[in-house]
C-alpha cells in the first residue's frame, strides 16, 4: 500500500507515522521559532490530526510570523538592536524591541497621513483666499512658497526638517528682512499642516530669525571636515563629498543618479530638470573627490539615501566628529570657501555653483578663509 501524501499548508504538515507503537499520524508546526510535532491515533474526526492541523494553520493565518522561525536577516537585526542598547548610557528604563516598533508604526502612520509639500501649499493658499486676504499679500506669499516647492514640492511633508529648511534659506543669499520673510511664510504654512495632522511638529519654528547685520558664512574647519568624513558611514558618504566637493545644493543631491557621475572623464553633471535654477552645469570631479566617490560607484541608481536615514547617519557622524554646532548650509559654503581660497578663480566658482556672476562670492565668501587652508581642504582624502 502506498504511503500517503503529505498535506503541506501554512506551515503545518501531516503525514503517516510509520513505525510507531502508538501513533498513527504526526503533525508538525512552527511554535516560537521552532518546529514541533503531535502524534494522532486517527487521521479525521474529533481529536484527530485534520482538526488539529486546521486550528494551528487558523492560528498562522491570524497571527503571522509569530510561528515562524526568524530569517537571517531578522535574526541580525535583533542582534544590531541589542548592541545598540548595550552602547546607550545605563538607565533605569532601557529601550525594547517592541518600543522600537512602535516608533515605526507611529513613523508610518505619519507618512500615511502626511502629503507632498506642494499639495499642502494648495491648500494653505486656497484657505489664506478663504479669509479674505488681499491680493498683493497672497501673491507675494504664493511666490515666496513656489521657491520652496521648486526644490520640495514632491517632498512629504514629514520629511521636511529643520536642518534642511536652514540650508534652503541660507542659500538664497538673501538679506536678513528677506530671510525672515520667507522664514515667516514657511513657519505659517507648516502650522496650517500641523492643524490638518500631516506634519507631528512645525520645523520651522525653531529656526532663529536673522538680526540686521549678520550675514557672516560659516563652514567646517579643514580638521573637522576630515573628522565628520571619518565618522560618516557608507550609506551618506557619497552626498557628503558631493556636498563638500563639488558644492551641489541639498536639494539636487537628493534628485541626483550615479548616472550622472563620469569617472571617464571626471566630471559630475547637474541636469537642467535637477538644477534649482534650471540651468544645465558640468562640476570638475578634483582628485580627493574622485577618491572618496570612486569605492561607492554605481552605473546607476540614486546617490542619496531617504531623508530619515541621511538625517540619522549625519547626525552620529557629527557627534562621532565632536562638531558641537553645525554652521548653516555647512558643507557648500565650506566648498565655495575654500574653492576660492586654493584657486583663486571667481568666474570659474561661479558656473560650477550654478551663479550668474561672481557678486555673491565676492560679497559673501572673499577672504574667509586662507589659502594654506584652501590648499589642505582638497587634500582631504580617504585613509588607505
């Protein structure tokens, strides 16, 4: 007589018991990350084998992988948050697996909830009409919110930050009146996003209005560009040189492809469609920056990683590095700066930033730095 085949489903599997003083059918099923078998005097009917494979491949159905033995890719996880609890200071509480959960699904909920930044855009404007507001006022705010929806229209806006925000503002090179105007109008049209529950905090408020006076640039030293490229892990190294190197805003890192890096010919290439002023230009690839891109390369792909992640990786890379206060727009006025330092070559900075003249880096960057200094910074290179 032929064996019977066995009833695979969900898991759970029955098969003849062959050999067995007691038993004519076994049961087998994961429990707890573990595989277990039941032996069953009869196939069907009450207390048999069919009943109790179909209440445990129930309990699969209802609660998942709960039954299931973890992946490697699980199992490395749960070991990566364990030593990540084992690196925070002794507390009376430490952080579990399932708060860590938690946050996720609370993350997730948010993006669910939250829309790209030129829908919300819409519908502020639509409700600054509603309260009978003047037109030249709406026109003014409207024009001051397409600036910024021309770099993060398609953004969520949860994804918007504080730092980000700080490094758009700052690279419009404009007065402090001016500043705080388009500082005003963002801070007004992510409180009306707080109302609707798309964003859990407005992260404009934070920033600092600008006083009149104070257009001094700020940058990383040379030490402490070389500390934050140390501590900076693989995933954000690329959008950092690419920062510090070659100067490319934040937002068109974050549209950038691998494709449109040219090791060949040692060029790195900002697309018309990708450029916040919507003009085509080449950036020189300098030997440093081809060093620190060059282990990373793809033919394609994007460059940059989500904002979360980029956000989080920076942020333990700048402690790593003990920068304890991260000047505005950081890493393209380091590269303008020292650019102009060890070159000395106003007109050719000018096209690689994406400037029409050389004004602003004249008025904003002359001087600041030496050209010893200059020199050093693009002798920065990756350890070997």
């Amino acid at each position: 007589m032929a064996k019977a085949r066995p009833d695979k489903r969900n898991g759970v599997t029955v098969t003849e018991w062959k050999g067995h003083p007691s038993y004519k059918w076994r049961v087998s099923f994961p429990d707890g990350g573990k595989r277990r078998s039941k032996g069953f005097r009869k196939k069907s009917g009450e207390e048999g084998a069919l009943e109790f494979a179909g209440a445990k491949r129930e309990e699969v159905l209802n609660e998942g992988t709960r039954h299931e033995s973890l992946t490697d890719e699980e199992r490395r996880a749960v070991i990566a948050f364990r030593n990540l609890v084992k690196k925070l200071p002794k507390s009376n509480s430490s952080p579990t697996l399932i708060d860590a959960i938690t946050l996720f699904e609370e993350n997730q909920n948010l993006r669910h909830r939250s829309k790209s930044v030129s829908e919300i855009v819409e519908k502020y404007l639509i409700s600054l009409k509603r309260k009978g507001i003047g037109d030249d006022y709406h026109y003014t705010i409207r024009k001051r919110l397409e600036r910024f929806t021309g770099d993060y229209g398609e953004w969520l806006a949860c994804d918007i930050s504080q730092e980000l925000t700080e490094e758009w503002l700052e690279d419009l090179m404009q007065s402090p009146t001016s500043y705080n105007h388009f500082r005003a109008a963002l801070v007004q049209l992510f409180n009306h996003a707080l109302d609707f529950g798309t964003v859990d905090k407005n992260p404009i408020s934070k920033i600092a209005k600008k006083k009149k006076g104070t257009t001094e640039i700020e940058i990383l030293t040379v030490p402490e560009a070389k500390a934050l490229l140390l501590h900076a892990s693989e995933e954000i190294i690329p959008g950092l040189v690419l920062g510090m190197f070659a100067g490319i805003r934040r937002a068109e890192l974050c549209r950038m492809d691998w494709s449109e890096i040219d090791f060949e010919q040692d060029l790195v290439e900002v697309t018309a469609a990708k450029a916040k002023t919507a003009a085509r230009r080449l950036i020189p690839m300098r030997p440093n920056l081809k060093a620190w891109l060059f282990p990373h390369r793809k033919s394609e792909g994007q460059i940059m990683p989500t904002e979360m992640v980029y956000r989080n990786r920076l942020d333990a890379a700048r402690k790593g590095a003990s920068i304890q206060k991260w000047p505005h727009n950081a890493l393209r006025h380091s590269f303008t700066s020292y650019n102009l330092a060890a070159f000395q070559d106003a007109p050719a900075l000018a096209l690689e930033m994406g400037h029409g003249d050389t004004r602003m880096i004249f008025e904003h960057y002359r001087a600041l730095v030496t050209p010893n200094a200059g020199k050093a910074f693009w002798k920065i290179h990756p350890s070997k």
